[in-house]
C-alpha cells in the first residue's frame, strides 16, 4: 500500500455501514419501487453494493456533475454533464452520492431534480464529510460522517486513482 493512503474504513467496516443502510431504505420504502440515481462517478461500487444488499425491487438511473477538476479543490459551480434518462415524475428518487462535502453538488442535484415533480426525493451518502459544508443540505441515511480529510478508494478517486481499493482511506 502506498506510504500516503491510510486505512480509515475497512472493507468490513464498509460491508456493516451498507448492510444498516439498506435495512433502514428496505424498511422505509417497503411497498415501493425507488428510483436509486447513482452520482457518477464516485458512487458506482457503493450503489452495486448497496442495491444487491436492498434485495428489493427498484430501478437506477445515473447523474453526472461536474466537480473536482483535479486534486481536492471545489470549483464552487456545479454542473450537470449527464442528465438522468428516467422521467422522475411521481417517483420515489433516491439520490446515491458517494460523499458530501461542501454540499454544492448535492444542492445542485437535488434543486434539479425537484423541478422534475418526484413524489419524494430523499438523498443516501455514503460518506457526510462535515468541516466544509457550505450549504445545508439533508442527507436522509447515511453511511460514515467524518469531519475532514480527502479520501480515496471503494470507488471514491484521488486524481482518478484508487477507485479500485475495497476499504476507504484518507489521502495524506
Ligand atoms: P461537494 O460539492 O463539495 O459536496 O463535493 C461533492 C463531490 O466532490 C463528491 O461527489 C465527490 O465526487 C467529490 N469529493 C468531495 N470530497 C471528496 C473526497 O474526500 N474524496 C473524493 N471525492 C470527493
């Protein structure tokens, strides 16, 4: 393992965080069929995972922003690359974001998607990164708070690398 990355979530760590999660959106949307849109591309490994774990019937959808350029400094403007292609339109939407940190992108997401008239809206993070919060977004469930730090791997990247790592470590 390289000399900069230190372990902060073990894979198993990981498995427990998701297994809590699932059961919690299990429960709350029981009878329901959500729409689980997936933030790309962070948050690919984490939603696989957690809708094999929900074991329920649900469809996905992906969104894209714009973010990071490089390294670990917001550009403060968010923008959608790739729209959903589902209609959204008295849905359940469940927005699955790999980390919150300054909440920008969340906002973002969430104001455009509101606009689209979901019956309900609610957001799943795996990662609530607190220091940087800049607006106060909601996060309905979520995996792991932390306070700050860059992190990398379970399909979070630093500079696109690490996505491939099984546990979650802070880039130092
Ligand atoms: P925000 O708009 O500042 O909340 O940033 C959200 C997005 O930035 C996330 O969806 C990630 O793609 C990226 N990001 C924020 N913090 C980290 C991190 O610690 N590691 C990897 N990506 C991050």
């Amino acid at each position: 393992m390289e000399s900069h990355l230190k372990l902060i979530f073990s894979p198993e760590e990981i498995h427990l965080a998701v297994n809590g999660l699932a059961s919690e959106i299990r429960r709350d949307y029981a009878g329901k069929v959500p729409l689980l849109i997936g933030v790309l591309k962070g948050s690919f490994i984490f939603l696989a995972d957690l809708i094999r774990t929900l074991k329920m019937p649900l469809e996905v959808d992906f969104i894209r922003t714009v973010s990071y350029g490089s390294g670990d400094v917001s550009s403060g403007d968010v923008k959608i690359t790739k729209d959903i292609d589902a209609d959204i339109e008295n849905r359940d939407v469940l927005v699955v974001e790999d980390i919150v940190d300054t909440g920008l992108t969340l906002d973002g997401i969430f104001r455009h998607l509101q606009a689209k008239n979901p019956a309900s809206l609610k957001v799943c993070a795996l990662v609530d990164k607190r220091a940087r919060r800049e607006l106060p977004v909601k996060i309905d469930y979520s995996g792991f708070r932390v306070k700050e730090g860059f992190l990398a791997g379970y399909g979070l990247d630093y500079n696109e690398k690490y996505r491939y790592l099984p546990g979650l470590y802070i880039v130092k």
